[in-house]
C-alpha cells in the first residue's frame, strides 16, 4: 500500500495505537497502590486527553468537510448544466467521486442524492459522511458525521439567439433534417425548460438554402420597381414566396437594413433546368420541381419570446432541393434578426423596441450557424438540353447563376462565397457576438470543417457532428453554455 492509502493505514495505526497508549497509562494510574496522587493523575489526564481528542480531530473534521463542501459543489454545478427532464444523480456522483475519492481521510460516504424541483430550476445534492476520530474514541467518540447540502439555481442567461439552420436538399439524406429539428427542439426546451415564454429570451429561426426567405408579406423591404410589386407579376401564375437576391456592393455581408440598401426578389427563371408555366412547388417535387421560387425554403421566424412559435418554426423545416448552399447568407440574415440597426422593423412577435442595442445589461447575442455540407453553386444536370449543364453555368441562387456570379468554376465560386462568410463572422464576432457553429455528417471536409471552426467565437464554439447522435450531443453542449448554473445555498 502506498501514497494515501499508506497514510490513511498509518493514521489508523497512530489513532488506534495512541488511544491505547492513553487508556492504558490511565488505567495503570488507577490500578496504582503507591499513594493517592497516581489516582489524581489518571483523573487529571482523562480532560487533558479529551482536549488534545478535540484539538486534533476537530482539525481532521474541517478538512474533511472542506473537501466535501468543493466536492459537493462540483458535483451539483455539473448536474445543473445537464438538460432540464434528464436524469443527473449517476453524473453528479461521477464528479464527486472525482473530487472526494473514497476513504479519504479513512472517511465512508453514508448519504448520496441528488433531486429537482418539478420544473428543473433547482439542483438540490446532499452527502454525508461518518469520519473516524484519532483521540477522542478515549472517550467513546468513534466517529464524527459530517454533512453538507448544496443548491444550484440553473440561470438562463438574458439572450437573443438565432438559429441558423441548413434547408438544403442534401438534408433529406440519412434522416438528418429530422435528427436537427430532434437536437434544435432539445435546445429550445433545455432553454426554456417548463416556461411558455421568457422575458429574456428572444429566439429566431432562420432556415437557408441557396436563397433566404423573409416572408412575402415583407413588400417595403423591396426595390420600387421589383418585379414582385408590377401589376402583371412575373410570377403568374404563382407568387411571390418571400426569398430575396443578395444584395451587391458588399451588403450581402452587413446588417445594412433595407431603408439604405433594399432587396430584390428572387425569381427563378424559365430555362432548360427549370421549364415553367406549369408550377410544381411542392417538396416532394424535390430536383423535380419547377416554378419562380424553385429552391425557396420557408420563411423566417423573428426573435420571440414564446416557447411554441420557436418549436412550430422549428417543425416547419423540410429540405429544399437546388440552387446549391449558401450558408453565408444564412449568416447574415440570422445577424440581421438580432441587429439593433433592425430595431422596429421585423414585426410579428417581435416588438417594437427589439432587437436590443449592443451591451444591453444581462443580454448577450448568439449565433447558432449548421450546415451539412460546403458553400456551393448547384449544377442539377438531369435534363437533356446543353449536355445537363444549367445555363450560365449552374442553379440559379441568391446571386444568380455561376457566370452572373463572375466565375467560370463551381471551385473558384466556392471559395469565394468562403470568404464572404468569412468576412460576415468577423463582423458579428466584432460586435459582441458569440457564434457557435456546427458540421454536420460526412460531406463537410476539412476545409469547410476549418472554415466553420474559425468563425466561432472560440475553438470550444465549433462542434464537429458526423452522425446524428453526436448532433444531439453537440446542441446539448450549446445549451449547456447557454444555461450559467449558480450556487444559492
């Protein structure tokens, strides 16, 4: 035996072997037949013993309940980060056990539990622990109980979270538009927990494909003379859905808002790749479909603060098939539903007075960026005219088709809508903003996989998701950051 345990066998040894050192001189005094004053001695020792007992194992007491009190603590901070409804005993005992190792200080652990209050705002775990004395067994004190209760109140720090989630079509494959809205719904109720609706908790969703929608009722954000506005709509015999074109002289990167710099409507033209009047907009139509807004997902939800309308944005996700990924519109658009240059001009759910300014007190602002897949311009080639090559190059998207984008590469194309996300976290991470980023599957290599990572606020925002289950994890984690747990008692 070596280490601790040699030390807690040698202070066994010393305790057992100084009580009875002590009783034994004691009761040799008593036995004493040489005069009364050994009698007296014996008497006199028995106080003096108790004392120094009191002294010594009072010492080894508070140790050990200093140790208890840290181990305790940690161990109720750690379950106070886990999801709210999810059982926390077994991994609140992990990290006492890693705190107070068994038998320190030859102590045994009697009591262990850990419990929440029906709506999981409180963490309560308590322990308690039988220590051995040294001295004061003399005077029939084996063992000191020693106990300690610790509560954590799990905090929802103020926030204004976008959630800036991948629609494209690549989604449909291996169940993961469904394991995302599975792991973004567990988010949202690891947030808001039992609560219908928070005071300080906004939330938007702000779903992206190769284009963003903004809702169709939203005709002020567009140009005078848009297509969208003219009497005899392009988009006969359909409408309108709500997705915009990216805007030029850089504002595909900033939160500009639409007063200074207004948006087009997108409109996916008749060509070889998309052969319309006759519309089939449907989901199922998948690369199939045809029609104006061909690849045009569903609209955004602005910052809320009720639980349902954030879970029904959620539920509403389908992925949407061509044009390509443009996650840096996503960005930017999820930037734009938290930007204070936007105060007053989302509507809905959002009020009037939000988003809040920057270094608003006890608020912060959150992206939350997923994509499957890498930044891209789609070539959907089953059709039979120009070799099943789309005109001009490729898919329409937000910024039109390939050559319109001023590339001849899908490659060259790639990298630089890189740089534009590049550039869009910059600016968020500039102002404040704490990004989290996440990859999901196999299809994102290791360049988009470093992308992302760099656009998060920090290396411990990014997450790396190859499969379902560790998506769920990953928005586990998001969420545990999101949630600060505090010691109240």
């Amino acid at each position: 035996m070596t280490g601790l345990g040699t030390w807690r066998e040698n202070r066994r040894s010393a305790g057992g072997g100084a009580r009875r050192a002590l009783s034994g001189v004691t009761r040799r005094l008593l036995r004493a037949r040489d005069g009364g004053m050994a009698a007296l001695v014996a008497v006199a020792l028995l106080p003096m013993t108790a004392a120094v007992g009191v002294a010594v194992d009072s010492s080894l007491a508070m140790i050990t309940q200093s140790r208890l009190a840290r181990a305790l603590d940690a161990a109720a901070l750690a379950a106070g980060r886990l999801p709210r409804g999810t059982a926390v005993e077994s991994e609140a005992r992990r990290w006492f056990d890693a705190n107070f190792p068994p038998g320190f200080m030859g102590a045994t652990l009697t009591g262990f539990g850990v419990t929440t209050d029906a709506r999981g705002d409180f963490v309560t775990a308590q322990a308690s622990l039988a220590l051995p004395t040294v001295f004061l067994g003399v005077i029939d004190i084996d063992s000191i109980d020693l106990n300690r209760r610790t509560v954590v109140e799990r905090i929802n720090g103020g926030a204004e979270v976008a959630l800036i989630m991948d629609n494209t079509g690549s989604m449909r494959s291996g169940g993961k538009i469904d394991a995302m809205k599975a792991a973004a719904r567990g988010l949202v109720q690891d947030l808001y927990g039992e609560n219908e609706s928070l005071d300080d908790l906004w939330v938007s969703v702000v779903p992206y494909t190769a284009t963003v929608n903004v809702g169709a009722h939203r005709q002020d954000w567009l140009r005078l003379n848009d297509p969208a506005l003219s009497g005899e709509s392009p988009f006969h015999p359909g409408a309108w859905k709500g997705c915009v074109m990216a805007r030029g002289a850089g504002d595909d990167q900033t939160d500009t808002p639409p007063s200074a710099a207004p948006f087009e409507s997108f409109l996916y033209p008749r060509a070889d790749d998309n052969d319309w009047p006759e519309i089939d907009e449907r989901n199922d139509a998948q690369n199939n479909g045809r029609g104006p807004n061909l690849g045009c997902g569903p609209a955004i939800t602005s910052l809320t603060n009720h639980r349902d309308t954030v879970l029904a944005a959620i539920d509403e996700m389908l992925p949407w098939h061509r044009g390509g990924t443009t996650g840096n519109l996503g960005l930017a658009w999820g930037w734009r539903t938290i930007s204070p240059r936007w105060r007053g001009l989302w509507g809905g759910p959002t009020p009037e007075t939000m988003p809040l300014a920057r270094g608003t007190p006890l608020m912060e602002k959150v992206a939350i960026l997923l994509t499957d897949g890498q930044n891209q311009f789609y070539d959907w080639r089953d059709h039979d005219e120009n070799d099943g090559r789309g005109p001009g190059g490729s898919d329409f998207t937000a910024y039109g088709r390939l050559h319109a984008f001023g590339y001849g590469s899908l490659n060259d194309a790639r990298r630089e809508v890189d740089r534009r996300l590049a550039r869009i976290c910059d600016e968020m991470k500039a102002e404040d903003i704490r990004i989290f980023t996440i990859t999901f599957g196999t299809t994102p290599d290791s360049g988009t996989q470093a992308l992302y990572r760099a656009c998060a606020s920090r290396p411990e925002n990014y997450f790396h998701s190859p499969d379902n289950e560790t998506l769920a994890s990953a928005f586990g984690a998001i969420g545990r950051e999101l949630t600060r747990p505090r010691i109240v008692e």
